[in-house]
C-alpha cells in the first residue's frame, strides 16, 4: 500500500507534517510505504535534523502550494505543480492508494470530485468527523462542512455514508443513525429536517432511530448524527472549543480531553472513489500521524467497494 501525504499544506508546514510522517512510519508495517507530496529538499533537511533515514520514505517533488486563502477550484487548474493538485493526480493514476492533506480543505474536495470523482450515485460527498461520548466510546457526525446547503435526499445519502463507515472502518454492527434537530417527535424541525424524515424513516439500508437533539448530543444514542453541513459544522468547531476550554481552564477531565482534534486527524471526504482525509489546518504531527493512520484504515476496510455496493 502506497499512503501519500502532502507535506506542504497546514499552517505549520512542512516541519509538523514531516514529524507526523516520521510518527506515523514507526506505526506501519512493512508492505505500507509513506509518499511524501511536496518541496522534497526541504523534507530531507527536516529528516536529516532529525536523525531519520529519508530512505524510509518515497518523495514526489512539488513546486507549488495551494494556500489556505485562495479559491479552491482557481488553485486547482492554476497550480498544477502544488502538491494538493499532484497529490490527486497520482491518486488518479494509482501510484498512490490513499491521499491526505492538512491544507486547503476546498481544494481537497474540489481535488477529489475532478480526480478521483464521486461514487456513481452519490449525489454529494459529505466529510465526517468524532464526537466523544460520556460513556467512553465515539459516534460520527456527517456532514461537518462539505455541503452547507442540502436537499433532503443529501441528508439520507449522508446516513447511508456514515453508517457504511462507522461499520466497515470503525466495526460498529448495525450502528444506528439518528438526524439532529429540534425536537425529537417527526414532525419538528425545519423544512429539510421534515423532508428528510421520511425518507430516512422508510430506508431499510441502514438503522434509523429517529431525531436526536443537542443536548443528547454526548448521551450515546446513536453511531452516526446526521446534519447539513452548516449546521454540522457549527456543532464541529462548538465541540472542538470544550477541549480548549479545558486547557484554558486547567481541566483535566478525560472527557472534554477527547475532544483534541489530535486523536482522529482528520475528517474523511466519504463519497468519491478512493479514501481521502482532510487534516485540521492547526495540525500538529501527533494529529498527522493520526491522519496518515485513518488513511490507512480506510484502505483496509475497503470502504470504497462497500460504498460503490450500497449504491449501485
């Protein structure tokens, strides 16, 4: 398995993400060889510094960043040298088997739509992520941000795609999909939430246990939490500040520790035709590491052939 990795993308590129790559290597086997996607001089100089053979690694050499301001699909045709745009481009052709990035997150999904492209019969990707819960464990929640604006047959594909995911990657059995409103009875919500209902009411493709509201958010009443990207991103970036509260605050409390981006990396792009996992852009090398890690397991699980199955 060929895993490829920008290493120009992120606010703390290429350094973190080097040091993730060198975190991640000592956690893979032999047969899983880590592609480094970037300026290849300045990777071996940060290898070198840091006592570490760059014979561990494979190296594409890149000329051009996307950076984290500009227009994703402009950046894209613009920059056909940057490390995002090559980095799809050897996805495309297999030289590589999984691709992750902590960088533009429209040019990655840009990226993937025109490269890779989206799974027949996926209507529009949706990118997940972990939510922590108070008994331990971790549900999924999709869509945190690829698609602000959804029809209610979005909002049905993405518990289909989450439930796929939460199953073949995470090895959750029948985990059970619940849509995030404003009441719990069916006839409550906005005008998507109403249309959406029935349809994920009457599916028999996955487990739907009906609407789940905020504050039973952490309460482990469902696997995977379905929303519009708007909103799912809203509950993202809410959840994702308890863990810097904490640190604020001088908390302690495992729980609200969870909730370190650190520990899941990234968010996959679920939808399109071969794994692909958006980083934070703050990532440090423990969370690109983690990235890298989740790359790979989506490749094992081979998540990709389930999807194409389930919509055949």
């Amino acid at each position: 398995m060929k895993i490829g990795l920008d290493i120009m993308g992120g606010d703390f590129a290429p350094k973190a993400i080097v040091l993730g790559a060198i975190a991640a290597y000592e956690a893979l086997s032999a047969d899983q060889k880590l592609v480094l996607i970037g300026d290849k001089d300045v990777a071996i100089s940060i290898l070198h510094e840091n006592n570490f053979s760059p014979d561990n690694f494979e190296f594409v050499h890149t000329t051009e960043v996307i950076e984290m301001g500009e227009h994703p699909a402009k950046a894209i045709l613009k920059k056909p040298d940057s490390s995002i745009s090559v980095g799809f481009q050897l996805l495309k052709e297999g030289k590589i088997d999984t691709f992750s990035s902590a960088g533009n997150t429209g040019a990655m999904l840009v990226g993937s739509v025109l490269s890779v492209k989206t799974i027949e019969g996926v209507l529009r990707p949706a990118m997940s992520t972990n939510v922590p819960q108070l008994n331990g464990g971790f549900s999924l929640l999709v869509d945190v941000g690829a698609n602000a604006d959804c029809k209610p047959e979005y909002l049905y594909q993405f518990g289909l795609l989450g439930s796929l995911f939460a199953e073949h990657v995470y090895n959750m059995p029948n985990p059970r999909v619940a849509l995030i409103n404003i009441g719990e009875e069916e006839e409550k919500g906005n005008v998507l939430c109403q249309a959406a209902y029935p349809l994920l009411k009457e599916t028999d493709q996955f487990n739907f246990v009906g609407n789940i509201e905020g504050y039973d958010f952490f309460s482990s009443k469902a696997e995977v939490f379905v929303a519009d990207g708007f909103t799912g991103n809203v509950v993202l970036k809410m959840a994702e500040s308890f863990h810097m509260v904490g640190v604020t605050k001088n908390l302690t409390d495992e729980f609200f520790g969870r909730f370190n981006y650190e520990r899941y990396g990234g968010s996959p792009i679920l939808g399109v035709n071969a794994p692909v996992v958006v980083g934070h852009g703050i990532s440090s090398p423990e969370a690109i590491k983690n990235m890298v890690l989740l790359s790979k397991n989506m490749a094992e699980s081979d998540l990709i052939n389930k999807i194409r199955e389930a919509f055949q």
